[in-house]
C-alpha cells in the first residue's frame, strides 16, 4: 500500500464531486472521511463508522479505504475508540460491537 499524496486525495475528491448523482450530503461525508482518514488511518474509521457506511462512501469515491489509507495514521491517538483499544485484542470485535463501550466517533485535541 503506498501512502496516498494530497494530491491524488484532492484528485479522488474532484472526480467525485464530477461524476455524483445523488445526496450531496454523502458525497461531503464521503470526502471527509477520506481526509480525515489520511491522517488517522483506516482502523480508525471502521471504529467511527459502521462497514455499510464506509462501502457506501467508498463507492461515492470510487476508492477502497484500506488500499489506499495508511492502516494507523499519524493522528490515530486523537480517537478516543483507538486509544480505547490500545492493549485490547481483536480489532475485528470491536469494529463488529462485540466489545462494548469503544466504537466512538469522539476526537481529543491534540
């Protein structure tokens, strides 16, 4: 996986807002989370968002998250579900629910 340059990020943004029909709400989501998760990684926006919703804003993007955005970001330790999870085993069960009490959209300063 190569890191993705701002400017693809800005690149991937344009073409989408070219190429969309629909709610223009879920195409601005869409490219948020494709900024915000270039700096914190994908784990961390499977803690934040549901996988539905992630397929939904990838395919608003024409992208896949996990090719394309660092696993753990440079600002991971901002979430609070990432820190929640340090020292917790089984990513995969939290992001599923199974572990109660981490998924969280919260952000600390920092």
């Amino acid at each position: 996986m190569t890191e993705i340059s701002h400017r693809k990020l800005i690149e991937i943004s344009l073409e989408s807002v070219d190429n969309f029909k629909g709610d223009a709400h879920q195409l601005e989501s869409a490219i948020g989370a494709l900024v915000v998760g270039k700096r914190v990684g994908w784990k961390v926006l499977y803690l934040i968002h549901d996988k539905k919703t992630l397929r939904i804003y990838e395919k608003h993007l024409g992208i896949i998250f996990r090719e394309i955005l660092p696993e753990v970001g440079p600002k991971a330790h901002k979430s609070l579900a990432w820190t929640a999870l340090e020292g917790v085993r089984g990513f995969w069960k939290a992001v599923k629910g199974e572990i109660p009490g981490i998924r969280t959209p919260e952000m600390k300063k920092g």
